[in-house]
C-alpha cells in the first residue's frame, strides 16, 4: 500500500491565505454596510435641508459670496488696492467706471468690497473653528469626566459665559497688538463657552445610552469612548453651532476693526467702515461708502444664520415639523 506524500500542512488545514480569505471577506462587506450607511444619512440630512426654503436660500447666497471671494484676484486687479495707483476721485458716486463709487483716496469700492470679503471670512470661518474645536472639546471632557474636574472646566466656563465677549475680545486685541491673529484669537477664545455647554448637555444624553455601557463593559478607555461614540453623536450639534457661529464672528470682526484693532494692510468690511468714518463719509453724503460694506455684513450674516436654523430643523427632531 502507498503513503500518500509528506507536503508539510495538516490534513484539512487551508494555507495562511485561504485561512485569511473569509476574513478579509468580513471586513470588505463591514466597511461597504458602513459606506451604505453614511450614504443613506447624507442622503436623508439633504432631502430634510431641501425642505427649508429659507436654508436653500441661505446656501445659495452663501456660495455666491464665497465664489467671488475666492475669484477676486481672477475677476479684479489687486494693483487697485494700493493708494498710489487709485485712479478715481475722493468720495466719487457711482458711475460707469465705479459701480459703487470711490473711497477717500479714489480707490474703487466694489473692488475693496470684494477684496474686504475674502478678509472677513477668513477671521470669521478660522475664528468660529477655533471656537468650535475649544468648545466641543470642553463639553465633552465635561461631560465625560466627572467630580472636580467638571466642576472645574463649569467654572471656567462659566466665567466666560459672564463676561462681556465684545470687551474681553477688545481687551485682548488691544494687548496681543492689531493684526489678523491677534482678531482670531481674541473672538475664538470668547466664544466657545456657549458651545461647550451646549455639548456638555448632549454628551451626557450620549454617555446614558445602553452602547456606552457595553463599551465601558468590554474595556473601552476614556478616548475611545469619547471619540468612537459620544464625537459623532455631537458632531451634527457642533456643525450646526458652527453654521450660526460663524455670523458672530464675522459681526465681532467687523466690530473689532471698526475700532481699529484689525490688520492695517489689509482691506476688510470693517475697516472700511472706519474709514468711511474717519474720512468724513457721513458729511460729505458719500452713502455708497458706508452702505456697501454694511449690506455686505448684514447679507453674510443672514446667509449663516438661515443655514444654521435650517441645519438646526434638520438635526433636532422637535423641529423638523416645523
């Protein structure tokens, strides 16, 4: 009788690749349901938002902003903004060759309009991140963590819940020294507390759910849970914060280099009112000067603020009757 060969595997024993097959198998078909579902959620957030009217319009005007922000160099020429080369006259109306008349030094409004909103939504979008990123931070270690270290993180952000946010923000502009940073700075470290208690109260609804209690059953650390379970719970709270935020900020930046606190070199909606102030703009009659600027904020801030109401109707159940 002949022995069948020696080929060195156990019989009924796969080789190391057929063995890991059904694996790789698993995990193929695990990321695709997860693919399948993170479509399914997009496309159930876009089918809510397209009920808000008002969010449609807000999303609309806000990428038309934003587009000619980003477009300016493209569509104007940057020479304009130097006061050397201004070609126009002081305080001109408008006309044909300035559709929004001059500034005091004839240089082109609607070319220092749409030069000013790439300035203005940089402070506003950077400082609302900064905001945000502390805020939500703060929240859910707040909410997370308990004893004295919640009543502590409480207290802080209570203290800045109290304090005016227009005068602190002045008050660190004026010492850090005017400049870009210095205004994104100072209205992201005022502005986070709102949030921070806002994301406290829904991580603690999060940390009560049966899934938290498994996870802490089998193990799970403290950044585990915070950032595989209780982040992505928060994270349509953060984004609709942030969508709102935004239009403060753009307001606080508005208001802080209207008082002079901004960058001097650069051209934002706010200094361009200081300007206007400061040159006269009021008693010359010049309206297009202060009018352009001040149109300009109020539409960008209505803009944020319906996307962020209608965000808010789409992730809050008790409103999306509404």
């Amino acid at each position: 009788m002949t022995t069948p060969p020696d080929t060195g595997t156990p019989a009924g024993s796969g080789t190391p690749a057929d063995a890991g097959a059904p694996v790789a198998k698993e995990l193929r078909s695990v990321r695709s349901v997860v693919r399948e579902r993170r479509k399914a959620a997009l496309l159930r957030f876009w089918a809510g938002y397209r009920r808000q009217p008002a969010g449609l319009a807000g999303l609309a005007g806000m990428a038309v902003i934003v587009v000619l922000a980003l477009a300016a160099p493209l569509i104007t020429d940057s020479a304009g903004l130097d006061v050397t080369q201004a070609t126009g006259d002081r305080l001109q109306p408008p006309s044909a060759a300035f559709p929004l008349g001059t500034d005091e030094t004839g240089r082109s409004v609607l070319l220092l309009t749409l030069w000013g909103a790439r300035i203005s939504l940089l402070v506003g979008v950077t400082a609302t991140l900064l905001a945000m990123g502390i805020g939500t931070l703060v929240g859910i270690a707040a909410g997370h963590f308990g004893g004295w270290f919640t009543g502590l993180l409480m207290r802080v952000t209570d203290w800045f819940i109290v304090l005016p946010r227009l005068v602190l923000a002045i008050a660190l502009a004026a010492v850090l020294g005017p400049s870009l940073t210095t205004i994104v700075i100072a209205i992201g470290v005022t502005s986070w507390a709102g949030t921070a208690r806002l994301i406290r109260a829904q991580t603690l609804a999060v940390e009560a759910r049966p899934y938290l209690e498994r996870a802490r059953a089998l193990g799970a650390g403290h950044w585990h849970q915070m950032t595989r379970h209780v982040l992505p719970n928060v994270m349509p709270l953060v984004l609709a914060s942030t969508t709102l935020e935004v239009a403060s900020a753009v307001l606080a930046e508005a208001t802080l280099s209207f008082l002079g606190l901004g960058d001097p070199a650069r051209v934002s909606w706010g200094s361009m009112l200081s300007r206007a102030n400061s040159s006269g703009a009021v008693t010359f009659g010049a309206w297009w000067y202060l009018l352009t600027p001040g149109l300009a904020i109020l539409v960008v801030v209505l803009c944020f603020t319906l996307c962020g109401r209608a965000l808010e109707a789409v992730f809050n159940p008790r409103l999306r009757g509404r």
